[in-house]
C-alpha cells in the first residue's frame, strides 16, 4: 500500500469519522480505490479529505492508491486532489467538493461509481443492518428485564429465528458441560418439517407477526415446542474426525459458516441440518457457556457474511446477559441454602413452610412433616473432630436430596437437625419414606431418629406440625434412638 506522508497520516488518524459514516463506507459492493494528491502541510487539507483518508487507513472498502505532494499551490488548485475509483469508473474531487461534509461527498460518488442495482444492494444492507439492530435492541431490553436465563436464552433464539431479526428457518441453543466437554440440547425454534415451516411464514405474513407478538406467544405457550423436544434428546460432543464442526466452532472466536452434505460431526448429522448452517461458541470472559446452531434448512436461503457478523452480535449479548442472571441466580441460591449441606437454610424453610401451609389450608390436602437427627452426634465432633461431623451431615443430607421428590422440600433445620417438609403426603405415606430414609442412614453407618407428624390427623391446624413432628423426634430419642414414629407408629431401623 502507499504510504502518505507521516503528517498527513498524523492528521488524518486524528480526525474523527461518525460510525455510521465508517459502517456505510464497510457495506460498499465493491473497494473503492483513492489517489491522493496532497499538499505538503496538513493545514491545507479539509475535513472531509482527511476522513477519506483516515478511510483508506483504515477500512477494507477503501484502499489507498497513488500518492503524491504537490510540488507547488499551482498544482495544487488545478489538479484534482482526491480520486475515487472502480474499475473504469472514477469521480474527480476538487478542494471545492471536499468542502462539503462527507456524507454528500459519498452520496456523489455512490452515484458516479455504482449502477442502479449496485446502490440497491447497498440499501438492502443498511437496512438489513437497520432492521437486525433495531431487534437486537429489543430483545436486550427484554433480555435484560428477564428473570432467570432460560427466558432470556429464548429470547436470543427468537431473534436469530425472527424475519425481524435473523431470518433463520431454525435456531437451537447446547449447553456446555466443563466436567464432559459435552454439549446437552436445551432450546430450540423454528419447524419440525416443510409443511409446518410453510404453515408458519403464512401465519406471519397474514398477521403481520412482529418480535413482540412472537415473544408474547411463547410466554403463553403457543408456540410449537416439538423442535425443542427433539433438540433436547441430543448431545453434541467433538468427533475424532479432523474436519469436525464442533471443534472448528470452539478453536474460533468468530461464529462459523459450514457448507457440506453432511456434518463430520454425528450429533449435527442426526439434526438433519442443511448443506450450509452455522455454529457460534457462546463465551463470557473465556469461559464456554454453550452453543449456537442455525440453518435454513427449507427455504435453503444462503448465509452471507454480514448475516454471520450479526449473529456474533446476538451472541456476544446473549454471553453478556446469561452470564450476569447466571450470577444473580447463584447469589440468590446461597441466600436460600445452607452452605455445608447445600439443603434448604432454616430462612427458606420458613418460607416454604408458609406457603405450603397456605396452599393445604385452602385444598383441603395432607401434608406432612419429618424432623431427623443424628444420634450421639456431639459424641462424633468431641472424639473425631467437627470435620467428622461436617461429613455425617453431609452425607445424611445427599441421602434425603435424592429421596424427595421435586416439590418436597429439604432443608437443614439447625445443628444436626434436618427436615422434611413434604406437600400431598399422607401419614401412611410419610411412613414408607421414613422408613426408606431410615434404612439407607442405617446402611451409610449413620444412626438417626426420626419423628414425624401430618395434617389433618396430629395437629389441630397445619401451623402445628412442627411442634407435633419434635415431640415424635424428643420420643424416638428416649426410647433409644435409631427409630422413628410417624404419628403413634414406631419404625425400627
């Protein structure tokens, strides 16, 4: 490339060029090519001549040409000081014209340099590049406004999906797991087949759907959940093929095009993706959070390459937003468990208990109670350490997290203390768990006693489930330990 003189250069770097200015020069059909006749001092040149300049510095549309200082102000007032060019077609610029801010200097020269159809693509990419940035506007809004991450990981896929956005036939979201290096379906939009794909672009069209109405949809559940469901069974996982698609997307940083009959990969393959699709590594500060995938495997559009610069652009926003709620959710996670046991903390115990004394007030439903205690358990601190103890409790509490069900509810109720709180369970039932619980504690060396109570039956009101569950634990425990009663029952483990 030609050189400019190094004060030349100095001034032109330092003159500021509007991005909007940079982007529409960037979107270009073809490079243009810029001969400079420039005079010896800076002073001398305009504005507008040094944001050409700094153009042909710095973007790949402009590229520097000749180059040569004028010898004398003659020279200078007679010749041409700027000269753009494509191919055989080229627009002289006077200092004159270089008077004129930079915006009407490219309106002029996209009229002499480029035919009709060559400015229609130009306009077709702005405002493409209007119509995808608008909704990533919208969708960050809402991403931002959303409560936990799936929601917002949704919304990113509406967005690739979106003809507002995107335009892709299909999107789907993998989850990355460190541990495995694997990746685990978990979201996706867009048809299961041709005819729903058709049946879907008709429905857009006759309700003129836009982004808001399809995000309003989803929350509603009207969307088609059969491409996630069958996303969802899949589990990606690099080959040990050289060309694999998986690990080509995760050694770039850049979201990637691949065109080829079919993946190397055969997670992809089972996808059934179109010849051509794209791949994009999801990332916060380094760290590999999941996977995006994409096609337009029915209307077989292709995927041009400022397509693929958006689509970095919704992903490094969706990395933003997942990260941040990620850690908002972990944050309040610690403030509702309890730090050794990783069960319940006796704050979201009280919590949970309220609600589920609220909900079986109104049914009316059973629901039931279980306290559990460690026997001689100061015994294990004073003669192995509190790292001993530490470690039954631990262990007693993966024992009940694996005994509940999802809705049951797990906490650490204090000291050696765990509990049960479990919601349409009955006395009988509540039995069988005891003595499930029981007999695993039993075969893990661990001695417990258990008492438990359900209303209606121990307590005159669900308020008082507590006090009846701690006198069944206060007479399991003087009638030796290692046993439960559930209501006046006793179960011997």
């Amino acid at each position: 490339m030609a050189r400019l003189p190094d004060n030349i250069e100095r001034a032109a770097r330092l003159t500021s060029v509007a991005p909007h200015m940079r982007q529409t020069f960037s979107l270009l059909p073809q490079p243009l090519r810029l001969d400079a006749l420039v005079p010896p001092s800076p002073d001398a040149l305009s504005t507008s001549a040094r944001q050409l300049l700094k153009l042909a510095l710095l973007e790949d549309r402009v590229r520097l040409g000749d180059v040569r200082v004028a010898a004398t102000e003659r020279e200078l007032s007679t010749a041409p000081e700027l000269v753009l060019s494509v191919g055989e077609r080229r627009i002289e610029l006077s200092a004159d014209d270089l008077a004129l801010e930079l915006r009407t200097v490219f309106a002029r020269a996209l009229g002499a340099l480029f035919d009709g159809s060559d400015a229609t693509q130009l306009l077709e990419r702005l405002a493409f590049q209007s119509s995808s940035l608008s909704t990533l506007r919208q969708l960050t809004s809402h991403m931002l406004a959303a409560t936990d991450v799936d929601q917002a990981l949704y919304l990113m896929l509406a967005g690739v999906t979106s003809g507002y956005g995107l335009g892709f036939n299909r999107a789907a979201l993998f989850l990355h797991h460190a541990g495995t290096s694997t990746f685990t379906g978990h979201k996706a939009i867009g048809p299961v087949d041709e005819a729903e794909a058709h049946r879907i672009w008709e429905e857009i069209e006759l309700e003129d759907l836009t982004i808001e109405k399809t995000i309003e949809d989803h929350q509603r559940g009207r969307s088609d959940a059969r491409l996630e469901e069958r996303v969802r069974g899949l589990t990606l996982t690099v080959s040990a093929h050289p060309d694999d698609e998986l690990a080509a997307s995760l050694a770039d940083g850049a979201p990637l095009s691949f065109e080829r009959v079919r993946p190397h990969n055969p997670g992809l393959a089972s996808l059934g993706v179109a010849p051509e699709f794209v791949l994009a590594a999801v990332r916060a500060h380094g760290r590999v959070l999941g996977l995006l995938f994409a096609d337009n495997v029915y209307s077989g559009e292709p995927i041009r390459a400022q397509r693929l610069e958006h689509v970095r652009m919704y992903v490094d926003q969706t990395a933003l937003v997942w990260e941040n709620l990620s850690l908002m959710a972990h944050v309040a996670e610690l403030a509702r468990t309890d730090a050794l046991t990783s069960l319940f903390n006796r704050r979201e115990l009280d919590v949970r208990f309220e609600r589920e004394v609220s909900r079986a007030s109104r049914g009316p439903s059973p629901l039931s109670f279980v306290l559990i205690d460690v026997d001689h358990f100061k015994r294990v601190n004073d003669d192995q350490g509190h790292a001993a103890g530490d470690a039954v409790l631990r262990k007693l509490a993966s024992l009940l997290s694996r005994s509940v069900r999802g809705h049951d509810v797990a906490a650490r109720f204090g000291g050696d203390e765990l509990c049960l709180l479990l919601p349409e369970v009955t006395s009988e039932q509540a039995a069988v768990a005891v003595g499930r619980i029981g007999q695993l504690a039993k075969d893990a060396g661990i001695s417990v006693s258990i008492g438990a109570a359900t209303w209606p039956g121990d307590c005159d009101a669900p308020e008082g489930l507590f006090e009846a569950a701690d006198a069944r634990l206060y007479r399991a425990k003087r009638e030796g330990r290692a046993r439960a009663y559930v209501g006046e029952r006793a179960i011997l483990f």
